[in-house]
C-alpha cells in the first residue's frame, strides 16, 4: 500500500514536510518544491500507484477525488478562470522522475503547447 523507499508516500505519510494545500483520507495536494509557474501543484493519491499506467477501472473513483481536489485547489489558487494545466507525466520519456502518481496542476501564466 505504502512504500517506505518512495518520496511522495513519505510524504502523505507526514514524515516529509510540505507546503499541503489539501489533505483527505485519500488525497493530498501540495506545492511542488522546484514550481515551474507562479501556481505549481502536486496532486496525489496517499496510496501507492506508480503512475496512470497503473491504474485501472477500479481506480475511477480516487481518480474521480484527484480531479475534485484539482478543481477546487485551482478555485482556491485563483486560476480556474483564467485556465490552468494539469498534467502527469508518464515513464523515462514523459519526464516522470517521482514514481508515485501524481498530476501537476500549472497555472498564472500563459503555458506553451506543445510542451517540450
Ligand atoms: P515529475 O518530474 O513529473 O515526476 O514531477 C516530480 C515533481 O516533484 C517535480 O516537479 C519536483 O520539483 C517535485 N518534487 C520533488 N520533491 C519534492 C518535495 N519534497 N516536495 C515538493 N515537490 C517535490
Ligand atoms: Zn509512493
């Protein structure tokens, strides 16, 4: 459920600080360390998932949460109406250097597409 080895779930676990925007039984939210915009949020499940290569239809309700807590967190952070990012990075390729889940919510700038 919970890997002693991985980052994130440390710090769901509260054994790593973080600037928490958002916690529930099965979702925290927080600043990412290194924000690549003036709103930089990271989104994840307390439990373990590698990345959304692991999830499957019995995940669609934390999936569901995820985005739920993405909404209101890009309300709170003033960048719903303007419109924001949200993205996971998947794999070697897609720039994914945490290998627990999570979405990246980017926003208070205008952001290029496609990404690089
Ligand atoms: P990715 O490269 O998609 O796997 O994203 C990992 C993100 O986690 C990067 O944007 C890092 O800046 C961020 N990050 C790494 N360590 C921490 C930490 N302790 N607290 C907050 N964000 C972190
Ligand atoms: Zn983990």
């Amino acid at each position: 459920m919970s890997d002693a080895n991985c980052l994130f779930c440390r710090l769901a676990a509260g054994e790593i600080a973080a600037d928490r925007l958002h916690e529930d039984d099965e979702v925290v939210a927080f600043r990412d360390i290194n924000p690549q915009a003036p709103v930089h949020v990271l989104l994840i499940p307390r439990r373990h998932v590698a990345s959304a290569l692991d999830l499957g239809e019995s995940e669609g309700s934390l999936l569901g949460r995820l985005f739920g807590v993405a909404a209101e967190v890009a309300h709170r952070e003033g960048v719903a109406a303007n419109g924001f990012r949200l993205v996971t990075n998947i794999g070697q390729n897609g720039g994914q250097s945490v290998n627990h889940l999570h979405f990246h919510l980017l926003g208070g700038r205008r952001l290029s597409w496609p990404p690089g």
